[in-house]
C-alpha cells in the first residue's frame, strides 16, 4: 500500500508544503542519500551540514545537530527523529537552540516500477512569536514558506541528480 508511507498530520496540520520527483533509482539508494543528515549539506541550500549527537544514524529518538546559512547569518538548530521506516520515512522535529520545536520535515519514497517518488514534506509548527519575529531575525528569511518552496525543489533535484548519476 503506497500511501501507507505517507507521513500524516502533526498537530492536527497536513504538510504545509510537500513537493515530489520521481527518481530513477532504488527506494534503498535514496534512502541511503536522504537519511545522512550529516550529508544534507551536499543537497539543500541552506543546511551546511550536522552529525548525529547520541547515535550514528537515523532511529526513533536519534538526535541531530544541523547548521545552516544565509549570506553571513549563521545559526544551529536541534532535530529528533520521529518516524523512521528504513528505505521508507523518515521524519524529524526541528527545535531551536532554546528548544523550541520550529518545523517538522519529512522524506517519503515510495517505490516504483522504475525506481521510486521521492517526497519531502514541511510542516509549519511553533507559535507566532518563533514564526514572525524570532525567525526572521536568525535566519535573515522573512518569508520562510516562500523560501521552503524553493528549498525543497533544490534539495529534491540534487538528490535525484546524484541518484541517477
């Protein structure tokens, strides 16, 4: 059942966005590539990268440590890992440095005759003070959604580049 991959509500919320690519290469091999937080850098164009704080890779309750960049603003967020299905899902929290939870991301793949889709969905959490003022003041982004279209577009393309190469 394909859609039983599919990562559903948080907080009650569907995806805020959720953009997919086919990709011509095993669920297995992307899944390699999307799980590797520490590699995430190589794909998306705001994170720089991480590592894994408690454990070596993706389980439920593994912790991560990313930074990102735009332009010289510099800044490091927490994530955990929520759901994870090796090959399938994996979803994590995103929190702050003060440990405020501002975003849930996730990757779906869902294999295909001839390879498999590949989606990655955001989710819009955390109060209006995170969102509005705190936010745009770390990140420099002040429409965060706009950005995460584009973001989520770049990061889908590198990863199914590098995939099918």
């Amino acid at each position: 059942m394909r859609g039983s991959w599919r990562a559903g509500r948080v907080d009650g919320v569907e995806p805020s966005i959720s953009r997919s690519t086919p990709v011509a290469a095993s669920a297995e091999d992307v899944w390699s590539l999307v799980s590797d937080l520490p590699r995430m850098g190589e794909f998306s164009p705001e994170n720089i990268g991480g590592y894994w704080v408690d454990c070596s890779g993706p389980a439920v309750g593994a912790k991560f440590r990313g930074t990102n960049r735009n332009g010289a603003k510099q800044w490091s967020t927490k994530a955990t890992v929520v759901e994870c299905v090796p090959g399938r899902l994996l979803t994590f929290d995103v929190h702050s440095p003060i440990g405020v939870r501002v975003s849930r991301w996730s990757y779906v793949i869902e294999p295909t005759d001839t390879g498999c889709v590949l989606t990655e969905n955001w989710y819009r959490v955390g109060n209006w003070f995170v969102r509005r003022f705190l936010g745009p003041k770390v990140t420099g982004r002040q429409d965060r959604p706009g950005f995460n279209v584009e973001s989520i577009e770049h990061t889908l393309a590198a990863v199914k580049a590098y995939a099918e190469r």
